[in-house]
C-alpha cells in the first residue's frame, strides 16, 4: 500500500473542524461588541451634550405634574424616611443628556444566589459607575406556607425564628428586576452633577406640593386611585395616615404619592412601607422597641425646642418647651442628641427594653450586644 492510499484510509482529525465554526461565532460577536462600542463614541464626539440646554430641558420636564408625581420615591425607614429622584428621573435625565449608557451582565449565579453587575458609562467622559447587585434564590418568612421549599433557618434579632423559602421563577424575576432598577437609578445620577440634581429635585417638590395645595380633593381621589391600580384599598392608606384621608394634610399627600412611586416601580412592596410606618410585624404582632422609640421621639423633640429657644433669645429654652409642649415629637432629628442616638443605636442592635435598663451596650465595631460586666450573655 503506497503512501497516498494509506494517508487516504488514516481517519481525519475532527477537532480542529469542530471548533472551527464555534472559534468564528465567538469572534464575530467580539468584533460586533467591539464596533458598537466604537461607534458609540464616535457619535458621542460628534454631537456632545450641552449642559445648559441639558439643564433647561430636565427642569422644563421637572416641571411637569405629571412627570413630578413619578419623579421621587419615598420609603419609611426606622421612624424617618427616605426619600430621592426615582428611576424614573434617572431614565429620562438619561435620555435628555445623552451619550449615557447603562448595561446589565450576570456575572455569576448558582442555586443560592444571582449576582449582577449594573454599568452605567459617560460616553463623552468615559467616566463609570459600577453597582452589583445580589439577588437570593430564597425569601425569609415567618411561617411557611404549604408547598414552600424551606432551606433552611436562622434566629432573628427579637429571637423568633424565620425561615428561608426558595422562591418561584416569577419571585425572582421579580426581585431581580426590583434590584436591578434601584442599581440602575444609583448609577445614572452618580454621573450626573450634584448641583443639578438638587435642583430639580426642589422643582419636582415645589410642582407636587403646588398642585397639592391648590385643589386637594382632586389629589386625594388621585391617590386613592393610584393606590387601588396596584391593588391597595383606601382602608390600608387609612391604617398608613392613622386618620382618614379626609383630614390628610398636603405634606402627607405628598408622602403618599411617593409611597405609590416605591411601590409601583419595585423598590418596595406595601406591606414594607406598613410595616416601616406602623412598626407591625408579619405576625400581626406589635413594635417590640416601641416604648424605646416615644422615649427617643420625646428626647429629640425636646433637645430641637431647646435649640430653638436658645436661638430666638430664649434663655435655656424653658420658655420655648412651654409653648411647644403639647407638639407632637419629631423623630427626625433624634440624630442630634447623643443620648437619643445612643438608645436608638441599641434598638437597631436587637436589644429589648429590659436588656437596655440592664446596661447592656452595644460594640462600636461590630453592632453586636455587649451585656454588662458580671452578667450572663
């Protein structure tokens, strides 16, 4: 058998032929992603944004009802409120500036967790903000349900037991686009200018509590509507205010349309924001540390009339606490004095009332209990 019969019966090489087509895939995406790219800053140098015509246009939106109603979220957190621009501010100041874009990429998942990673790029700076985002595979709750796939459990810092619950696709789905929102709206205004954004967060505040005041039955219906469009009934937003809706003031008006804001993009559902406000477990079961938090309310309420009678010429105050007294205790500013911010930092450790009058304190470090000297953890 000659050398070109034997070459002719020897079985050739599948490897190279097989890799072959996936190699040229693999390199013809890369070169796709690498010429969108480029492209993208080849247009952001031919056309950059101006700012003041940015500015003049984001106000003008601003300035809008419509567009004000949905532009700041509003979440209670441990007695006070967090509030900002949404995501919906972040998508059109992202739309009016221009040369921005943002990208979402899994960078890692397994049965326990997603982790995501959001960009957000300046394509005329190629400045970057990067926010990642981990998204659980399970739910913690107090009490499963039938059918609920418990993996596991933990004590929680009242001492109960919660339980964690693997979560169903549309859960999911559900968490991970609520997270992905909020990471996506972090990282659009990181590359904004401060100073613009604080401005147009006092147009939106100025437009919202402006059509509040002016015709307040008609905010009202438009709230109860809002609300019922997610599935929230004027009963719950009763429980919320602690008063009919009737009464409700202008700034609670406004509070609750930027409740509606968090709820209806994702950032939190209603029964958070109920239980932040009223301080009622899932249970059903009252504020262990609420006792604890009138004490700090009524510290910091009389710490701010002090000031305040310091200030106008007052004294010590005294005369300033006398004519204030029966006002109700503002939470938000318990910050300012020391002792209430010692006590409040011993709640957000899980210390109960008894553990406080005890003496224990709590590690600067860590945020863990520290009971007191001679006694038993």
């Amino acid at each position: 058998m000659t050398n070109a019969e034997e070459s002719a019966l020897m079985p050739v090489p599948t490897t190279s032929i097989q890799h072959q087509p996936q190699e040229t895939a693999a390199a013809q995406s890369a070169a796709m992603a690498r010429a969108e790219v480029e492209a993208r800053y080849l247009m952001a140098e031919r056309h950059p944004r101006d700012y003041d015509g940015v500015r003049q246009r984001l106000l003008k939106e601003c300035s809008r009802t419509t567009f004000a109603r949905s532009a700041l979220y509003s979440v209670p957190r441990a007695g006070g409120r967090v509030e900002g621009l949404s995501i919906r501010f972040a998508e059109a100041a992202r739309r009016i500036a221009g040369n921005m874009v943002t990208t979402v990429q899994t960078i890692y998942q397994d049965d326990e967790q997603q982790i995501l990673r959001v960009v957000a790029c300046d394509l005329e700076t190629n400045a970057i903000d990067v926010e990642e985002v981990v998204v659980p595979r399970y739910k913690e709750v107090r009490s499963p349900r039938g059918g609920d796939e418990v993996v596991g459990s933990r004590m929680n810092s009242t001492g109960q037991t919660v339980y964690k619950v693997r979560t169903t696709d549309d859960d999911h789905r559900m968490k991970r686009r609520s997270e992905t929102q909020r990471a996506k709206r972090n990282a659009i205004l990181a590359l904004l200018p401060g100073d613009l954004l604080d401005e147009c967060r006092s147009v939106v505040k100025a437009g919202i509590d402006s059509d509040t005041k002016h015709d307040p039955d008609a905010a009202r219906k438009r709230v109860v509507d809002s609300f019922g469009s997610i599935g929230v009934p004027a009963e719950d937003l009763r429980r919320y205010l602690g008063h009919d809706l009737a009464t409700a003031s202008p700034a609670e008006l406004a509070d609750l349309v930027a409740v509606y804001q968090t709820v209806r993009d994702g950032e939190a559902t209603w029964h958070d924001c109920m239980a932040a406000k009223t301080g009622v477990e899932g249970d059903g079961k009252k504020d262990p540390h609420k006792g604890l938090k009138d004490k700090i309310a009524k510290k910091a309420a009389a710490a701010a009339r002090k000031r305040a009678g310091k200030a106008s010429g007052k004294g010590n105050g005294k005369a300033a606490a006398d004519s204030d007294a029966g006002e109700r205790p503002n939470p938000d500013v318990s910050h300012t004095d020391e002792e209430a911010a010692a006590l409040k930092a011993k709640i957000e450790a899980g210390l109960t009332e008894e553990q406080i009058a005890l003496g224990w304190e709590v590690d600067p470090n860590s945020g863990d209990p520290i009971p007191p000297a001679g006694s038993e953890a």
